[in-house]
C-alpha cells in the first residue's frame, strides 16, 4: 500500500510528494533475490530498530499455546450432562450417523466435523441430546471426544494469532499480548469447550486473517508459488469460514475491503501495470476467492445430501419431490394414513400422554370456590397400553355436510373435524368456562345426544399442521395426515383456543391425578403440538395394515441444494422472536450481560457464558484510541503538521487499519439485522479486535514522532512489559476468578455468586 514520504521545504515546512509506488516484479532468479532483499529491508525498517530473536518468539509462542491447552481441556467433562445448544448439534451429529434427515439454518461444515468424530470412535448416535441436563453417563455418549474437537479447535486459535501478529512484524511482547487476550476470554473458553459450531467459526476467521496477512507479504511476487498458495489458503479459509456459519459473510467483507483497495491500488498507471497484467490480479483474486470457496461450500452439501439418505424430522420443511427421494425412516414404515371413522390414539409431543376421558364428571365447586360445567372429564394419561384401552381411543368424524357415512376417505391438515370418544361415545367440546387448574383457560368436556347436536359448533376442531417457525402459507398447506408423522395443532373453531396438556401440575384424586387438558389461548405456543399415534380398529382386509415400500426418486443436486438454501435464508429471517437471553449489538463490547447455559439446582452448580470483562474493556479503549489517534492526525495534517513519521503512518492506516476494518465489519452489520442477536455473535470481532490490541499496543508504546531517530528499544521494551505485563495480569485475575461459572464444577455460596454479577450479570442461587 501507498507510504507518505515527508520532506522539508526551505522554510522549514514539510510537503507531501508523491506516493511510493508498487512495482509489478518479473518473477526471475535475480529478481526474486532483489524482492527479498528488499522485504528485507522493509521489515527492518518496520520494526524499528533492532529485530528480535526468532527464539523468543517460538518461545513465546509455546508458552501461550500451552496455557491455551490447559484452560480449555482442564475439567472437560465437567459437567457429564448436555449444556445449553449441545441439544441442537449433538443431536445433529446424531442425525448424521443415523442417516436420517434434518433441517437446521446452518450450513453443514461444522456439523459434518463433529459427526465425523463420532464416525471415527464408532458411534451409533442413539442419544438424541433431547433436553439440557440429560446425563452423558447414563446414555453411555462419547461427550468427551465431541467436546474434544471445539477444545482442539479453540486451543488452535491462539498460536495461529500469534503467528498473524508475527507475520503483521509486531514485537514478541504484541503478539503474546493478543494471544492472552483470547487465551483467557471466558467466553471464547466456554465456546471452545462444548459441542457448539462456534469454535470451528472462530478457528476458520482466525486462519483467514492469518492466510491473508501471509499473502500481503509476497505482494512483492505476484503468481509466484508462495503468493498463490497463501491466496489460495484464504479462499479455502473463507470457504470454511461461510460454510460454519452465514455470519462468516462478515469476514468475506473485511478480506474484500482489503482487496479492493489494493486493485484500486494495482489499478493506477503509476504502477506500471498493463490492463492485460491488472485482469491477471483480478481473475487471480476472483478465481481464489469467489469461486475455489464456492466449489467447496457446495461439496459441503453434496456430502450432507449424501449422507441424509433416510426420512426424518426434516422431511415437513422439504418439498414432496424432495421427500421422494428419502428412503423410509423405521417410523414411516410404521405410519399409517389416517382415515375418517378411524380409531385412533392423539398423543401429547411435549409430554408422551394421551388424550383420555372416562365416566365421571368435574366437581361442581372447586377447592378455591369456582363453579366447573360438571360434564364428563377430559383428561391425558402416561400409559403403556393406551391401544388397548377404548378410553384412549376417539374416533375421527366429519363435519355434517361431508358425513356420507362412507369410510375411507383420507383426512388432511387444515381439515374441520370432530372427535367421537369411543369408550362413552360422547363428543369432545370445549368451551368458555375455566379449566380446574388453569383459570385463564378453557374445560374440555366430553357432551352426549341432544347436548351434542345443540351445541354443535363447539363440537368442531380444525387440524392445523405444525411447522416450527414457519409461514402462515405453510402451516395452512393441505397434506394427508399420517399416524406418528404429522405434527398438529388441535384448535377449536368457537373459541379460538388450542387444545393444551401439562405435566407440571396433576389433577387431585377426583381427576385421578392425571394431567389436565385446557384449551390454551396462546396457539402458537410450541406445547400445544399433539400427534396421532396409532389406529386401534385397522383390519387384516385394509391395505394400510400391510407396508409398501416406497419408490425412491432422484432430482438434480443443484436443484436440492437451492430448495434448502432458499429454507436456510427464510428461517433465519424468521427469528425474530424474544428470548430470554437475547442482547443487542450495543451491549457486547463491554461485556455487560451473558447467557446462562446450565445450571445444576442440586448441586448449586453452573456455567455462565460471558466475555472477560477486563479484556472486553481493554479492547474498547483501545479501539476508542485509535479513533482518536486518526482524528487527531488528520486535523494536523489539515495545519501541515506531520507528527508522525513515514512507518509510524504506514502502521496506523494500512496495518492496524485492516484490523480495525475487520473489527467494524464483523460488529456494526449486526445493528442492521431484525433476528435474535445473542453474545456469541460478537465472539470473531472481538477475535479481531484482541490482534487490533496487541498492534496498537506497541504502536504507543514506540516513537512515532516524525523527528524520531534511533529509537531507543530499551525504553520501548521497558513500556511495553509494563503495559502488557499489567493488561495480562488483569485479564487472567479475571478469567480464574470467574472460573466457577466458566466451568461450572465449584459450587459458590450465595455471597460468592453476587460479588461476580458484575454489570448487568444475573446469575443464578445469588439468594
């Protein structure tokens, strides 16, 4: 990039002459040999004096890395039970090795790696990683080598941006300084400790910067080996980097700021450059960094595609040409398509039990003194033999004007229908009148005869098809409704409630302590989804009794690929919801909240996901100074006066400039997303931002004055082991005193648990 190269006037005034130029190199023998040593020289120049020994830095460098390894594989299987949104990609890994599709928003790289470390130890993928706090123990996972990878990766990171401040030509004490900063971050430890995809997102940003920064320095060596196998290395990078997570798209924004200025900068006659040589670099530039990555992105899903051969809980985000090509899951084999006048068995999702009712009635008066309508009770029970009990069993009616009589006519979603209970042969109904257990909520009854025709249209419930999260014009689309397979939503025409059942509260002995069934006014809620389980009056004669294996279709890769991109995109945009532990883009650089991710009431125990505070602040200074550092040469340099000198200037707008274009790009575009933003989503800036800080570090700590002659080292070096040598201090206080929440294996007393909620922190058993 361009340097400023100052001179004095005879008045003793300095002017700004032309810039240095670039000059395109043959790639020659003689010419290599005059490159290096003129790289040489620059990097010379650059560190300002005297180089430091390669050993210090490899010594350095190991001690760091070192400290790495120990903070994130210290108590690694603590705790033995599934922590946070270990729910959501262990469960996938499992999906991988099971064979059986899924749908999830994220791209597959990160999730095929861990499926592999299962792959690789022989995991059948049984668990299914279905709610935080289920034990790895019991269900005999593998946890510690899933957990393995995030903490490999995550150690990984830390030598990598020492070796990119290295390569940047900042001192040993710059690099260690940046390297501390990520070492000891609570909230990178606990993201690099558990089976998450935000390790392998911050290792590929950390690679990129590091290939790129590589690449600048063969600048001098366009097409040479080193220089295209560096550029290459960043496509590759980036590649990983957007097929982890689509947020990755930042650090395609910073590496293209940076590429575009210097084609802009290739671009000039003054370069020497014809057009010919100037499209050379940029189909060079194009071929490594668009297309390579995209080639790789799409081979990531060409694998996901061939993996997931078998149906499965993916299927109702897909298409139907795109179910046709799944084989049948075990439990699609077992579905049947139901039928009106079937018997069939509704089964509650969240809780297992199943829709009952029997011939008693609701007391008249309640213990607090409400009146019920003391009609026939409907409850739900957790049983074993539910088929064989005609209690459990309701028969499937049409509306009047459809009721011929006539059986097997298939029943779909968004059909209006009615529930015979086949053990009184009454009607289900639900109306305005309290439930026993919830007051806010509607009785289900069960009404007879004259009751039932009378009230008629309270008789009616519409079957809406459950599809988490998405459109309205989906979850009304008609599709045949199938036992085991379809997730509904049971809601009433009248009233406009959702049929509900809950566990956490039992009916008292005239309910006979089963579960409660309400009609919720909150629809939408995820509890409200119930399935058909089983047809209890199917016949031998009935073609559906006996299984036909589906015909596997093939469609074009392309064609599946675009299909689920187009889904990836439209539900990521659909999560715009509240959630507790959501936070907006103007709290994370100073660390003021968290998420909490586990928490063990038992033992008191539990891990806290928050950055360290000390760090998060060092670096927003930091930030904040070179902000000011720029506004004040720039009006100085409005005046004529030049403070800084030629280097000082090259490593404030080009160096430490790139840095902190990547941090602004990898932060500022969140305050322009609607989707749920979360703490973690500001872990690759702040990756950033800690390389930013060891630069500008070393950038204060030397003479920058534009008068400077031999700068004194000792003095230098002097500053900056007291700088860093604090900050370091600081920040490792920091990390081991909040140590128990980032590991969640110490129980705290309630006096301990509130001198840590620092800020906005809210921990839990504080009382």
């Amino acid at each position: 990039m361009s340097q400023s190269i100052k001179k004095r006037t005879g008045t003793g005034k300095r002017v700004q002459p032309a810039s240095e130029t670039i000059v395109e190199v043959p790639v020659t023998d003689h010419n290599v040999k005059k490159t290096k040593k003129y790289v040489k020289e620059v990097d010379a120049f650059d560190s300002a004096g005297e180089k430091e020994p390669e050993y210090k830095y490899w010594v350095a460098l190991s001690l760091v890395t070192t400290l790495a390894f120990y903070v994130r594989f210290t108590k690694l299987g603590t705790p033995d039970k599934v922590v946070f949104d270990e729910v959501h990609f262990g469960k996938f890994a499992s999906y991988y090795l099971e064979r059986t599709y899924f749908f999830d928003l994220h791209p597959p790289f990160a999730k095929l790696l861990i499926a592999f470390v299962g792959w690789l130890i022989g995991y059948n993928g049984r668990f299914k990683f279905d709610a935080i706090g289920d034990s790895y123990i019991e269900n005999n996972v593998p946890y510690l080598a899933y957990r393995s990878l995030s903490a490999i990766q995550g150690t990984a990171v830390v030598p990598i941006m020492f070796l990119t401040m290295k390569t940047l030509g900042f001192s040993v004490a710059a690099c260690l300084f940046s390297g501390i900063i990520v070492c000891f971050d609570n909230a990178q430890v606990v993201d690099s400790r558990l089976i998450l995809l935000d390790a392998t997102l911050i290792l590929s940003v950390a690679l990129t910067m590091f290939s790129y920064c590589k690449f600048s320095t063969f600048r001098q060596q366009p097409f040479s080996q080193k220089w295209w196998t560096w550029l290459l290395a960043t496509g590759v990078s980036l590649s990983c980097v957007i097929s982890t997570k689509y947020v990755g798209v930042f650090t395609y924004f910073t590496i293209g700021i940076a590429v575009l200025h210097e084609l802009w900068i290739l671009l000039d006659y003054k370069k020497g450059l014809t057009l010919q040589q100037f499209s050379k670099h940029f189909f060079a530039r194009l071929w490594a960094l668009i297309i390579v990555p995209f080639i790789i992105y799409l081979t990531w899903f060409y694998i996901h595609f061939a993996i997931l051969t078998k149906s499965g809980p993916g299927d109702t985000f897909m298409s139907s040409d795109f179910q046709e090509t799944l084989q049948e899951s075990p439990l699609a084999k077992h579905s049947k398509q139901v039928q009106y006048y079937d018997h069939i068995t509704i089964k509650h999702k969240e809780t297992g039990a199943f829709l009952h009712s029997h011939d008693h009635v609701y007391p008249l008066r309640y213990e607090d003194g409400r009146i019920s309508s003391n009609k026939q009770q409907v409850t739900c029970v957790d049983v074993d033999n539910a088929l064989s009990d005609p209690n459990n069993q309701w028969e499937i009616v049409p509306v009047a004007a459809q009721d011929d009589g006539k059986k097997g006519k298939d029943v779909f979603t968004n059909d209006v229908v009615r529930f015979k209970h086949v053990g009184t042969g009454g009607y289900l109904l639900t109306h305005d009148v309290a439930s026993p257990l919830k007051a806010t909520n509607e009785e289900f009854i069960v009404v007879f005869d004259d009751i039932a025709d009378k009230r008629y249209n309270e008789t009616l419930f519409r079957l809406k098809l459950d599809v988490p999260g998405s459109s309205p014009k989906k979850q009304n689309q008609r599709k045949k409704i199938k036992t085991l397979a379809t997730p509904l939503r049971v809601l009433h025409m009248d009233t406009v409630v959702a049929m509900w059942t809950h566990d956490d509260e039992l009916l008292p002995e005239w309910g006979f302590n089963q579960q409660e069934v309400s009609g919720n006014k909150n629809i939408k809620s995820k509890e409200n989804v119930w399935t058909f389980d089983a047809i209890t009056n199917l016949e031998e004669s009935d073609s559906r009794s006996k299984y036909v294996p589906k015909k596997i279709k093939s469609i074009p890769f392309l064609k599946k690929w675009w299909e689920l991109q187009g889904l990836m995109f439209h539900h990521n945009n659909q999560l715009s919801s509240t959630h507790p532990f959501a936070s907006q883009p103007d709290s994370w650089p100073l660390a003021l909240s968290g998420v909490s991710f586990f928490n063990d009431n038992e033992s008191k125990k539990q891990i806290f996901f928050v950055g360290n505070v000390i760090g998060f602040w060092l670096e927003v200074c930091f930030l904040s100074i070179y902000v000011g550092i720029i506004l004040a040469d720039q009006i100085t340099l409005r005046r004529n006066y030049h403070l800084l000198n030629k280097k000082a200037r090259s490593r404030l707008y080009n160096t430490l400039g790139f840095l902190f274009i990547g941090w602004c790009a990898h932060y500022f575009p969140f305050y322009l997303m609607n989707r749920q933003k979360f703490l973690h989503h500001y872990l690759p800036a702040h990756l950033i931002a800690a390389l930013f800080s060891g630069g500008l570090v070393e950038f204060i700590c030397s003479d920058n004055s534009a008068d400077a002659g031999n700068i004194s080292q000792r003095r230098k070096k002097v500053k900056m082991t007291i700088l860093v040598g604090t900050a370091s201090i600081c920040i490792i206080w920091f990390f081991f005193y909040f140590r128990p929440i980032t590991y969640g294996d110490v129980s705290l007393t309630p006096a301990e648990v509130k001198a840590r909620q620092w800020l906005d922190i809210k921990l839990h058993y504080a009382k």
